[in-house]
C-alpha cells in the first residue's frame, strides 16, 4: 500500500518544480550569453506600440570594477520609420541577485547610458553589477552627433515622444524579457536610479508606470522640463537684454568670495561649505558690492544693473505662462548662496556679445531654454529666443508640459504598491536649482501631510554640492539605502556622503533630511560626519 503524503510534503512538492527555474538559472555562462546575441523581444511583449526589438550582440566581459557579465546590446524598433531606434544596452551579471536597475539619462539625452556604474556612489562601494543587480538603459531614442544641436531630435514626433517618456517604458518592458529569458524568472524587486534629466525620469516612472518600480532614486532632479527650460530663456534675456547686467567672470569671482566670507560659518565651521543657508540669504545683500554712484567702474564693484540681475536669478522667476501641475514660476537659483557661477554651469558665459544661438561659451541656462524653444516650441532653428515671449506661445509651452512634465503630486499608485523614493539635491546647483525640487516636494506634503509623506518618500540636501561639481562633491550609496528600505524595512533616516572632489576627498558629511542642515557640534575632527548633527534653521 502506498505511504500517503501529508499535507505539508505534498504542497512542498507540487511548489517545487514553480521554485526550480530561478534556481536553476541563477547564473549566465558563456553560453547563455551567446544565446541571447540574437534574441527578439515581439511587439507584444511591450507596453507601448513599437515593432519590436532585438539584440545586435551580446558578449561575456569582465572587468575588475563590474565582475564578469553579459552585454546585451540591441534596438527597439519604432512604429514609424522614419524615427530612430532605442538604443538599448542590458547587463546581466553571472551571478545574479535577483534584482533589476534602470540608469536613467542626462540633458537632452541622445548618448546609449551604459549603466554600468551607480549615480554618485558611495567610494569603495561594489558596483550594482558587482553586487548582482541586472542593470541596463538606452539612449532615449536618438543620437546626437557631434556638433548637431542636442534637440534636432525633436524634428520626428515619435522620437520627440520618446524622449518625453516612453522610451523609458519600452525600455524598461524590453529589459525584463531578456532577464526573464536569461534567468527564467522575473526580477524580485525593480529599482531606477538617474540624475538631472534622468532624475525628471525616475519622476516620470513614478507617475506613469508605478506598477512597474519597488523604488526610485531621483538626484537633483527637474520635475517641470518645460519651466526649468522657458526659465533658461528667461535668465538669458535678463542677463544680454539689459544693457550692463552682464557679469564678467572676475565680477562672479568677486561675489562668490564675499558670499562665503559672510556665510561659511553660520554653520558652526568655516570649511569652505555654506550649510546654513537660510541664514546666509539675510547675512549677504549684493548692494553691499555697488560701484559708487552704481556705474560699472571696474571688476571689484557692481553696478546697478549688475546687483539687479544677481536679484533677478535670485528670486522666484515669473514664466508668464501656466504649465502643466499649475506651474506659473520657476525657483531662484543659489547665486547668493554660494553657487559657483563661473564653472561650467555659469549663468553669464565668458562674454556680453548677445549669442545666437547660444553655446557652451554662453550662459548654460540660456543654451539649454534655446535648444527647447527652437527644436520644441516655435519649431524654428533660426529663431532668436532672446525675443521669446512666453505667454505669446502659451499654447504651445502647455500642450509640451503635458506632454513631457511629471508635474503631478498625486503619486498614492507609486504608494499603494509599496515604492519608495529618496531625492537628493546639493545647496550649489546651478543646472537644476534645488529651490525647484524644495517646491515639488512641497507639493508631495500638501498632497501627502508630513507623516503620511514620511513613509516613502525621503528628501536630503547636501551643503556645496552642485551638479556634479562644487566644493563637495557628494558620494552616496543611495542605491544601498533604498534597497534596505524597500527589501527590509529599513528606515534610511539621515544619511552619510563622502566627498569625492579631489582636493578634499574623503571628508563626511551627514545628508540630512530637508529643510535641517548639518551644523558642527563644536568638537570633534571636522572631516567626520560624526562631529555634526542635523539642525533646523
């Protein structure tokens, strides 16, 4: 007679042939690789319309930062022709550890984003490859040569709708299959992680398509495309319309030094950071530096057109126009708060000769509002956006917010699934100004109340970091912290960054939550982030 099952054994057994695939298929040999060189993703398999995709090669690599994995390189196709493929690339790690990241893009994207590094990592941390994530990304759905202007793209609406988001989707769709095929299962858990525009992407993920990420780690991010970008226009006409309020980069210089010198301790340690930065708004007044009788007369004074146009960039800008998620105004930017405006990111260019169009000599904002306003906008490359009227064009500037914005602070979807997501913008930013992200998460609290906003969203802001650049150049294991949070509860609470920058590398700072700041307790080495708490201003 046979020996009966119990209950428990039976149920053991009948779930044990489900279990064995993701067992089995942990890992990805050589010859697992190669079978993927050719694979196809169907139609079918995406979620939105393409014709398809499939891989133009894959080969197995290692290196000594990543391990050794498999690159999957290859195309999703578009519905219309005559647009560009997406650019795609997916990196499977031997051994895998059952979760997936999406890298996301910057500027006007255009590059293949090879996701095999972290955004700002931690120093000395494992690559996500080396830790076992499947990673991967895409170049947004256009190339863009060299010396062609970053937004021609735009010239073709399903590449133009590509970049607006829908790459991301398809990408993300396009990745998994080929995960699923390698591994024979699904990723456990999901994750994105992008900076800048790839920030304004991980909003996009979260608002769009929440279904489909655990968590999202979006740096100094831009929310609003569309208002960052008129905003752009509107600094440049500012700065080249208004006889005399061009700053040369001695004058920058100037105002920069003074900002510190007034502001560097109210922190509790003169190290070179503004961390207090309400209090430095009252202790510096650009009119401090006026020429006698406000005439220019010379590179150690201001005059008067110059401290109205630092006031202009230092307040809240009026876009003339209503965007998508009622967005009438665009932030101040940091430029008496200790932004470092004569870097790459400079509001003011090497010169007062108006550009047209503007380049990377020029003012960055105004370069990078022309490109939209052209490509995007009036639909005209020889157009001169320094007589670009924003409520003249109201309707074009919303039907683009729309379309490309991830305005919207109801996020509950992103909520109710169980994501969570970590912001983090420096003090200095002059690309994306942090005032922009401190008004979306604003709006996250009305929508949200602090508590209830407390339990998945986590916003730091870090002293001196700019957009890559500034005196601290922050590394973080965000990837690390969200991880934690999302697999085992663990409350991220206020974090540490390193500094990466090569003069002071290696000094910790805390990453407190907005709007607390970290203050020198007084004692203790000052290069340890254990010698400083948050404080509220």
């Amino acid at each position: 007679m046979p020996r009966r099952l119990s209950p428990l054994r039976l149920a053991l057994l009948l779930l044990a042939p489900l279990a064995l695939p993701a067992a089995a298929h942990a890992a990805v040999d050589a010859a697992g690789c190669a079978a993927l060189a050719e694979a196809k993703v169907a139609a079918s398999a995406i979620g939105l319309p393409t014709r398809g995709a499939a891989a133009t090669g894959a080969s197995l690599t290692e290196d000594p930062v990543n391990g050794r994995f498999c690159k999957v390189l290859g195309v999703i196709r578009p519905v219309d022709p005559a647009a560009p493929d997406i650019r795609f690339q997916v990196n499977l790690p031997a051994d895998w550890n059952r979760k997936a990241l999406q890298i996301g893009g910057g500027g006007y994207d255009g590059v293949l984003v090879n996701a095999e590094a972290a955004r700002f990592p931690a120093p000395n941390k494992p690559s996500p490859l080396r830790q076992g994530y499947a990673t991967f990304g895409s170049d947004s759905g256009h190339v863009t040569p060299p010396g062609e202007d970053a937004a021609a793209f735009a010239a073709n609406a399903e590449a133009l709708q590509n970049f607006a988001g829908d790459q991301l989707k398809k990408t993300h769709d396009v990745a998994l299959a080929l995960i699923r095929r390698a591994y024979g299962a699904a990723p456990r858990r999901t994750y994105f992680q992008g900076n800048s525009q790839g920030g304004h992407e991980g909003f996009i993920v979260v608002q769009r398509w929440p279904q489909d990420y655990d968590g999202v780690v979006a740096i100094h991010p831009v929310y609003d495309f569309v208002a960052l970008q008129t905003d752009g226009v509107l600094v440049g006409q500012a700065v080249y319309n208004r006889p005399g309020a061009w700053l040369s980069p001695d004058k920058v210089a100037l105002v920069s030094g003074k900002v510190l010198a007034a502001c560097d301790a109210l922190d509790g340690l003169k190290d070179g950071l503004i961390g207090n930065v309400r209090a430095c708004d009252k202790a510096f007044d650009p009119a401090a530096l006026r020429c006698a009788n406000g005439a220019d007369t010379g590179p150690d004074c201001l005059s008067d057109a110059q401290v109205q146009a630092l006031r202009t960039l230092g307040a809240p800008m009026p876009l003339r126009v209503r965007l998508a998620g009622g967005v009438d105004r665009f932030g101040q930017w940091p430029v008496l708060e200790g932004a470092s405006m004569g870097a790459r990111f400079t509001p003011f260019g090497r010169t007062a000769a108006k550009p047209r169009p503007p380049g990377a000599n020029d003012s960055f904002l105004h370069m990078m509002g022309d490109q939209m306003v052209r490509h995007m906008v009036v639909r005209d490359v020889a157009y001169d956006t320094l007589a670009f009227d924003p409520a003249a064009h109201a309707a074009q500037l919303q039907a683009l917010s729309r379309r490309m914005d991830a305005s919207d602070p109801d996020i509950s979807a992103f909520q109710k699934r169980g994501g969570k997501l970590l912001l983090m913008h420096g003090t200095v930013d002059m690309a994306v100004t942090p005032y922009n992200t401190i008004a979306y998460y604003e709006q996250l609290k009305g929508r949200f109340g602090e508590a209830g906003l407390h339990r998945f969203v986590r916003f730091y802001v870090a002293p001196g970091f700019g957009h890559g650049d500034g005196a601290f150049q922050v590394g973080w294991d965000s990837l690390g912290a969200l991880d934690a949070w999302v697999d085992r509860g663990v409350d991220p609470g206020p974090q540490v960054a390193v500094d990466t920058a090569k003069a002071t590398a290696g000094r910790g700072r805390p990453l407190c939550e907005y709007p607390a700041y970290p203050r020198y307790a007084g004692a203790g080495d000052p290069n340890a982030a254990s010698s400083f708490t948050c404080a509220m201003p």
